[in-house]
C-alpha cells in the first residue's frame, strides 16, 4: 500500500555532491519515522539518517553527520537526503525507508522503495 520511489542517485568523484529524492504515497508524513538506509557491496544495511516527522527530530549515522542533511516536503510528500563532500566509502544502495522506529534497526522499517546508486570514485 505504501509506495516509495528514490531517484536522483549517480556515479560522482569523491568531494561531490548528490541530492537523493524519495516519492511517497499512501503514507503520512506526520506519524512515521521516515529516512534513509544504505546497503555497500558485502556490508549490512546501514542506517543513515532518520527523521521523525511529528517532532523534527533528526538522527544521523556518526559516518555521515555534518556532510549530510535530511528534509521532507508535506506539501509533496517527498522527502530528501542533500549529500555533500561524498567520499568512496559513501558507495551503496541508498532506500527510502517508512513506517519504522529505530534508524539503526533495518527490521523495524516495514516499507522500502526499491533503491538508488550511488557511487563515488577517488
């Protein structure tokens, strides 16, 4: 029922910039725990960023903290991930993930789009 659609993923050189889009539909924005996971070749899945939408509170990955920021549009019901200074080890499958309560838990998100690459070069 709910659908989750990301774009905007790409091949970029290290100290670059990608902004990631994600689609909603059939979801609030305002009662979920909405945000972004990644998967790097032969890695668990890695909570990125988080963002609860009812309150603004936010959660970032200690690898990510400070070179990304997460946002959502109601309005659209679309949310983001502006990453910037991109280093290699950035290279993974980005998904959207809703309907979830620990952004460190892949588990606990019960709806995920189908995902993005995103590579870095050095």
């Amino acid at each position: 029922e709910v659908q989750l659609v990301e774009s905007g993923g790409g091949l970029v050189q290290a100290g670059g910039s990608l902004r990631l889009s994600c689609a909603a539909s059939g979801f609030n924005f305002d009662n979920y725990v909405i945000g972004w996971f990644r998967q790097a070749p032969g890695k668990e899945y890695e909570g990125v960023s988080c963002i609860t939408t009812s309150d603004g509170y936010t959660y970032y990955a200690d690898s990510v903290r400070g070179r990304f920021i997460i946002s959502s549009d109601k309005a659209k019901n679309t949310l983001y991930l502006q990453m910037d200074s991109l280093k290699p080890e950035d290279t993974a499958v980005y998904y959207c993930v809703a309907d979830g309560s620990n952004c460190r838990k892949a588990s606990s998100f019960g709806s995920w789009g189908q995902g993005t690459q995103v590579t870095v070069s050095s």
